[in-house]
C-alpha cells in the first residue's frame, strides 16, 4: 500500500511519516500545488490530506481530483472541527475526517477502514491471480509450488499490476509509482523491467497475462493477448 501525504507542518508530517511507516510505503508534498500534481498521476491507495495549505488548500485539492475523477479514498486530518468544516469536506467527496491531535492507533485504524471500503484491505498481505500469489510481507511470487524469484522493480511492478486487474496502467503512472518523482532515471526503464518481468514469468505461460497496452502501458488480463 502507498499512501501520499499533503501536509505543510513539518513537525506533525514527521509525526505521520512514523505512524504509518510500518503499514505503507509513502510519499510526501508540503504545498498544495505539489500535492495536486501528485495526486492526479492516480498511483496512491490512500491521501492524507490537511487543509490549510499554501497556493492551494485541502478543500480545493479534493474538489479538483474528484472533477478529475480521481476517486482515491481521502482521509482529511485538520485542526477545523467544526460541524460545517466536516460537512464541507464530506460534500466534496472526502471518505474520513480525523481532528488533530490525533492518536496513531486512530489514524490506522481509519485509514485500514477507508481503504477496507474500496475495496482493498491493508493488512492482507497475499494477492492472487489464477494460480499465481504474491506475498508483499516476505516478497516472495509463487505459480502453484513454484517460486519465481524476482528483482525489486519487477516484484514491484507485478505487485502493482495485480492491484490494478483488468485496468490500464500508463508507463507514467508505473513510473511515478515504483521509481517515483525524484528519481533521475526516465519513464523508458519502465519497458525494460516490464520485458525482464515478462522473461521471468515465461516459462510457466504467465508472460501471456501482461497485456501491452499500445501507445499508454500494460495491463493484466485473465486471457491472452
């Protein structure tokens, strides 16, 4: 799970860094404006989003990525408690408001909720697809009772494919995903791992199930191409 935070207070950032680093691999913005662009490349499981935030603030990053039809699950963590603040945030398409301060076994506890009700749940840590389970707590890919080893970027890759079933990923949002927005590498390398990834499925017929996707990316499909 990757969950993105947009949030400008560096002390209460570091704070949620630590609370959920066990549980989610993260990225971060201290801007809204950053945070937007982020946001919109539509790699994230779950946002963290404050509200008051400078250039663009909480309440204006939801409503543009729901226009976007962007629909990660966003949890809004603010100091505005207010009945009409949380009303606002709801209307505008937020899954959960949490008031700070805040305790650590809360904001896990919702994030596992709102991410439960999209359909994903945090702490399972096997994913499946015919006969071949990805285990993302000990990284290890099995078809049957085989294992298949595989390098980092290529685990990664088909662990984000099988998240993704039967959905196009652009090689910009696997990208952003597994080498993420400050690497110095280009979107080209993602072919390359996508191809070793292929190599390395081959010779149980799984290779069949990454579907190129011309012109945008990949995507796995029960059936052949």
């Amino acid at each position: 799970m990757k969950a993105l935070i947009i949030e400008d207070d560096k002390f209460l950032l570091e704070s949620i860094c630590q609370s959920i680093s066990e549980d989610f691999e993260y990225e971060y913005a201290m801007d809204g404006e950053e945070g937007l662009y982020m946001a919109e490349q539509n790699i994230y499981d779950v946002i963290i989003l404050d509200i008051m935030l400078p250039s663009i603030d909480g309440y204006g990053i939801l409503g543009k990525l729901r226009e976007a039809s962007v629909f990660t699950p966003v949890l809004i963590l603010t100091a505005k408690d207010s009945i009409d603040d949380k009303i606002k945030g709801f209307k505008l398409g937020a899954d959960d408001y949490l008031v700070k301060p805040f305790h650590r076994e809360e904001l896990l506890l919702r994030l596992e909720a709102i991410i439960r009700r999209n359909g994903n749940h945090l702490k399972d840590h096997v994913l499946t697809f015919k006969d071949l389970s990805l285990n993302t707590k000990n990284k290890t890919v099995f078809i049957n009772d085989s294992e298949i080893f595989l390098q980092g970027k290529q685990f990664d890759i088909l662990e984000y494919l099988l998240n993704n079933q039967g959905a196009i990923l652009t090689k910009e949002q696997i990208f952003d995903r597994i080498w993420g927005f400050n690497s110095d590498t280009t979107v080209s390398v993602v072919e390359v791992y996508a191809s070793n990834l292929r190599k390395s499925l081959k010779a149980h017929g799984y290779d069949k199930y990454i579907k190129t996707v011309r012109g945008l990316g990949y995507m796995l499909v029960p059936g052949e191409e």
